[in-house]
C-alpha cells in the first residue's frame, strides 16, 4: 500500500529556517498537504501542492515537490517558536479522498 | 477557513461504558466525514468514513460492532466507543470534507481524548 515517511524530530534555533522532508511511494499522488499539530489539538492544515507543481510559496512557508523522486518538503523561514509542533505531510492519491499520513515530525524551537 | 468541531474534547469513563463522541461541520455541509485514531507519537489511522445516510465503511480490521458511525445530517457525524476497553483510550480525530473541494481538502476537528479506566 502507499507509505509516507518523515523523520520524526528536528531541531532548530530560533530565526534559522526548518526544512521538514518527507518521501511517499504511491505515484498516482495527486494532492501532497502538510499539516500541524499542537499539543493536545487536532490538525491544521498549513498548505498543500497540486502534484503537477515544484514549488508554493506562502509568507514563511516554502514547499519543493521533486516528483520523480517522491520527495515533499516543508521550508519554514523566521522559525519562531510558536512554530514548535508536530508536522504531518499527507498524500492523496487520484480518485479517493482518503489521506495516507506520514508518523509526523515533531519541530522543537529553541529559544 | 471551514470550522470542524468535537465534542467532548476530553472525556474519562469506567471501563464497560460506552461513550459518544460527535463531530460537527460548523458552516459548511459535509457528505462525508472521516473518523481517524491516533496513538502517542503515532500517524493518525483512518478507522472509517462516515457517508450522510448511509452505512459507514470501515478500514480492515476495525471493528464496527465496538465503533459504531453514524451520519445522520450533513453536520453531524458521531462515533461511539461501546463497551469501551483502557486499550481503547486514544486520541479520535474527525475530518470532513467541504463540498467537492478544489484540492479535496479536509477540515479537522480539534480532536477528543479519550481515556478508559
């Protein structure tokens, strides 16, 4: 079945930029999203890609879509740390609604 | 953006009870909604998705008989834990779909924590 991977942690000091990375197997990809979660909240989403697309920039957030490799990432520029989360990325595959999540990656901003 | 709600957020029960959890399209009108479970430092899994009258379809290997769905409005979606296990407790996330969605986009609930004692 389709598999979504991430690291699991990242750390970073406050004002660098995060770059979030994340591999997904299933080539019929129409949608990749990125979304976030806070503690004890549920999900946010934060920005998506149409899988014809390589880049999306919105304010601090930066998304690269290489297709051929599979490989989605997740740039945050200024990392505040109100930006300490966990950062799922998920993929749609053609024709279904359903998301395959990744396990997340927990983003820990130090001051 | 569209507004997802659950209630209750949080709840605590002894074990053997059953326990309802209801998830809600504020401003929008939602076919399908989708029911995820998620364990501590785990992806959310999708346990089933839930289709406005009619019988929800589950993922393999949940059980419907112990998560029973139901869609009975296009805003209401509820799931019920029943006889509810402390290996049930979880975090339950809801998601519905606004629409047809330009990108399919799914709006979360804010999640209900479940824990059984």
């Amino acid at each position: 079945g389709e598999d979504v991977e991430q690291s699991l942690f990242l750390s970073v000091r406050e004002g660098d930029s995060s770059v979030i990375n994340c591999t997904y197997t299933d080539s019929s990809s129409t949608y990749l999203y990125w979304y976030k979660q806070e503690p004890g909240a549920g999900l946010q989403l934060l920005t998506y890609i149409f899988s014809n697309m390589d880049m999306k920039q919105d304010q601090r957030l930066t998304v690269l879509l290489n297709k051929k490799d599979k490989h989605l990432s997740l740039r945050i520029a200024d990392t505040q740390t109100g930006d300490s989360a966990i950062y799922f990325c998920a993929e749609k595959e053609a024709g279904s609604y359903q998301l395959t999540f990744g396990k997340g990656t927990k983003l820990s901003v130090i001051p | 953006g569209a507004v997802v709600s659950q209630h209750p957020s949080r709840v605590i029960c002894k074990s053997g009870t059953s326990v309802k959890i209801e998830c809600r399209s504020l401003d929008f009108q939602a076919t399908t909604m989708f029911w995820y479970r998620q364990f501590p430092k785990q992806s959310l899994m999708l346990m089933a998705t839930s289709n406005e009258g009619s019988k929800a379809t589950y993922e393999q290997g949940v059980e419907k008989d112990k998560f029973l769905i139901n869609h009975a409005s296009l805003t209401l979606s509820t799931l019920t834990v029943t006889s509810a296990h402390p290996e049930d407790s979880s975090f339950y996330i809801c998601s519905a779909r606004e629409g047809v969605g330009l990108a399919g986009e799914l709006f979360f609930g804010e999640g209900s924590r479940l824990t059984v004692l």
